[in-house]
C-alpha cells in the first residue's frame, strides 16, 4: 500500500494513476492543441453532424487558460452498501457487471453505507449472510476487483462493533484484497449518530472513539491508508475539524453530498437540472479544510437526492445530463473524485436484482460521457448563450488535445454553436448524448447507441464538425449533451 506521503506527493501506484488529483493554484497558460494546415471542412469519411430539429440559438464558447484543477483516470467511480457484499454481486462470475466496471474505469469503489455500522465481522463465518461479513465474502470482492482493474475503499463497523474486530476484519482484508485495497473508511456519518447509535453523541466523543479503533487497525496492521470523516453533512463543525486534528492520520478527506430528500415534492426534475449553490458553498469549504490538512478530499457517497433518490426523477433521463454537470462542479471546487451511490433500484447508476444486472440507468450514460472525455487539466470557458440553461466545460488532456463538453438542459431549445479553442485545430469531433424526454426511463443513447447490460458499447462514428484556424462549430440539441475532442 502506498504510505500518506507518497499519496499526497506524487509517488505510489494510486498516485501514478493520478486517482487523487485535485486542484492546485493558479492559472498556468492557455496551453495549444495541434497545429492545422488550414480551412478544413467536415471529413469526407466521418459523418456530417445533422441540423437538430426544432428552434434553434446562436452561442459561442471560448476556451480560456488552465486552472490548475485536474480530473484523474479514477475520478468518477461508484459507491455501494456494504449489505451487498452478502449478495452475489461482487463477485468474479458476475461477468455483466464487471463488464459495466470496466466500461468507466478504472476507477474506485467504496463500500460503505449506513449497513457498515450493521455488518459485524465474523472471522470464522460462511459466505453470503446477511448482516455479517466473513472472509469468502472479502476474498470474492478481491476476484472481482481483479477482474475490472477497480480499488476499493472498504468501510468497517465503528457504531457498534469493538477495535479488536476492525482491527481483525483490516487485517484480513488487507491480506486478502492486497494491491486493490486503497484504503479504510471507519463508520458511516459519524455526525447522525446521535439520533439512534449513542444519546449524547458529540463531535468529541466521535474522534476519541475514532482514535481507539485507529490505534487498534495501525497495531495489526501498520501501513493501513485511512480516510474520513465520511460526514453526512456538518462541513464546518465536523468535517473541517477532523481534518485539522486527524492531519497526520488520514491520506483523504472525505464527505457525503445529496441535493436534497427523496421523498420530499420540492425534488423534482426543474430543482435537479437547475444550479446547485449549495454544492459550490460546500465544496469551497472542503477545499479550504483539505488544504490546511494537506491532503485531497472526495465525495465518497453522493447521488441526486438521499433516501434512494426520487421517483421518477433520480433513475430518469434528467439524471444523465444532472450527473455530467455534478461531476465537472465537483473537479472545478478542488474535489479528487466523487462515488454516485447505488445498488439495487433507485438513484443507481447500475440497476441489479440482489446482484444481477437489470440495465444500465441513464445516469450510468452520463457517467461514461464523462469518462470518454477522459483525465486532465480544466482549462477555463466562457458560455455565451443567453438566459439558456446550459453548461460547458473544457479539459486538456496530456497529449494537449481538448475535451469540451456541453450540456443544454432546455426541452426545445438547440444550440448552434461558434467555439473559439484558443490555439488553431486539426480535428474535431462530437459524440453525442441524447434521450427522448427529462422525465423518460429509457431510450437513452450515446451517439445512437445503447450500452448493454455487459458494459458493451458500439459507439458509432463521432461527427467530423467543420473548423477554421482556432474555430469549430456544432449543434448541441434540446436535452442533449456533446463532447467535442479537438486536436
């Protein structure tokens, strides 16, 4: 395992793979993407992009200098209860879903949830039970973490459980799970406690009992990376300050992130297509308390809305354009990565059925837009577009081509779209990402294609745009997302 140094400075194989990249400071130059001969129309072999349907708005992007903010080959990974351990989810013969793995990674899972603190570790226990985890259990996550190339931060018991059994269950895993462990996430919302867990519980009481299961996981098994606090919420008066007492203890700040209550009638498709203030207020003071730290910070949990999203919005095809623009707000904020919570039905990216997979969820398509637009340096971007609800977003990968992806949330409104790239062009290409309606469960397609219930997408011929010196120009549908490649 990678030591906390070698986390936070560049070395080990977790750091190689620049799984915790983050934000540095400052701007660093606008970059350049490869040099064009000249005036070049749409190539004769690829498609023409057609002409949306429907009104359509003149708009115009600039893509502007880096900002110091990377996006890691890991940033977009999933999270899961740990009650799905007991299911014959994870496992190296569930061949559908490490197909749907592999498909976005590789990347990290976290296994955790509120069934963490309800999942007692028994040594000598079988496989498969519900409410414990036992040795079969850990070793089959290590097959299938092996078999799609994915890590995993596992989650052990701290509400009601004893150090001595962490300590044994960290013990295990570690020897069982090996390279694939990144590291261990103790208890789940430390800051709700109090409400059924402990009467009285405070802040205090919470890193002293912290404390104790560390000393006991450290003395069985001294190179452990652990992270936290994994709060609910409480930002300012939990998360921060555990950062700044625990700084030497931890190699990841962690946090949880929701919209909003499922099951409440103010969470609705207009509130989940529209700006989250909240998200960009909280992640400006996580960046603050990881930098005091001197560590990353990640959302480890985080979906649409909590209680298992809100029906007939969170497993809708609004969820796909919502996650692109959740993603890229967390990298812009200083995040390292984001887990969307899942499992079962609901808000999941995956829908299974006690571990086989039902379908891949139009938030799972918005994910894998967000993969293929691939690791790097956010550059800024300039959107001028009216009063349309629509986003953009610019990445320069390492090979100093761009990735650019924008994101129109209007029903009927298309865009057509004049970007300047900042540097002349030699190619440019669209995918796009398109569904029949906000609210519809299916009929979700990547450049026209569906993605299987194996993680196998035929992913047709991008468009070939037409471009000019530094210019480029497309069409963005109405509930569409594009995702530009211009070298």
């Amino acid at each position: 395992m990678p030591t906390r140094r070698e986390l936070i400075c560049g070395g080990g194989a977790l750091a190689a793979a620049a799984w915790l990249s983050g934000c540095a400071g400052g701007g660093a130059g606008a970059g350049a993407v490869r040099p064009s001969s000249g005036v070049v129309p749409a190539a004769a072999r690829a498609p023409a992009q057609p002409l949306p349907h429907g009104a359509i708005t003149a708009a115009t992007l600039g893509v502007g200098s880096r900002t110091g903010c990377r996006i890691g080959a890991g940033f977009a990974g999933l999270s899961y209860e740990k009650s799905a351990l007991a299911l014959p989810c994870f496992t190296a013969d569930n061949h559908d879903l490490i197909g749907l793995f592999r498909t976005l990674g590789p990347s990290l899972l976290r296994i955790g949830g509120n069934t963490v603190d309800r999942t007692q570790w028994m040594a000598a226990g079988e496989r498969g039970v519900h409410g414990q985890v036992a040795p079969p259990d850990v070793d089959a996550l290590g097959a299938f973490l092996r078999a799609c190339g994915w890590r995993v931060l596992y989650g052990v018991n701290l509400a009601n459980s004893t150090p001595a059994a962490a300590a044994a269950e960290v013990a295990y895993a570690a020897q069982s799970l090996g390279e694939s462990l990144f590291g261990i996430e103790i208890g789940n919302e430390p800051d709700l406690y109090g409400g059924g867990y402990f009467p009285g519980w405070t802040f205090g009481a919470f890193e002293q009992r912290w404390q104790e299961f560390r000393r006991a996981i450290l003395a069985r098994t001294p190179n452990t990376v652990l992270t936290g606090a994994g709060c609910a919420g409480h930002i300012g008066d939990w998360t921060v300050p555990f950062a700044t007492d625990m700084a030497g203890d931890i190699a990841l700040l962690t946090q949880h992130y929701y919209r909003g209550p499922g099951r409440s009638p103010a969470s609705t498709i207009a509130k989940l297509l529209s700006p989250d203030t909240d998200l960009a207020a909280d992640l400006d003071t996580l960046r603050a308390g990881a930098l005091a730290a001197g560590v990353p910070f990640r959302l480890t949990e985080t979906n649409s809305f909590w209680s298992g999203g809100a029906p007939g919005v969170s497993d809708r095809y609004a969820s796909a354009l919502w996650v692109i623009d959740h993603l890229y707000r967390i990298a812009q904020g200083g995040g390292s990565g984001a887990n969307l919570h899942g499992g079962g039905g609901g808000y999941t990216p995956i829908a299974d059925r006690n571990g086989t997979v039902v379908e891949a969820r139009p938030e799972y398509y918005g994910m894998r837009l967000f993969t293929l637009a691939g690791a790097g340096t956010l550059r800024d971007s300039t959107l001028s577009a009216g009063e349309l609800n629509v986003t953009a977003y610019a990445l320069e990968r390492a090979d100093q081509s761009l990735s650019l992806v924008v994101v129109n949330k209007e029903s009927a409104q298309s865009l057509s779209l004049s970007i300047d790239c900042g540097g002349a062009v030699g190619t440019a290409t669209l995918v796009a990402l398109t569904g029949t309606a906000a609210d519809a469960a299916g009929g979700v397609a990547l450049q026209g294609a569906a993605i299987g219930n194996d993680g196998q997408l035929r992913l047709p011929d991008p468009y070939a745009l037409p471009h000019a010196g530094s210019l480029v120009h497309c069409y963005v549908g109405a509930l569409s997302a594009a995702l530009l490649r211009i070298a």
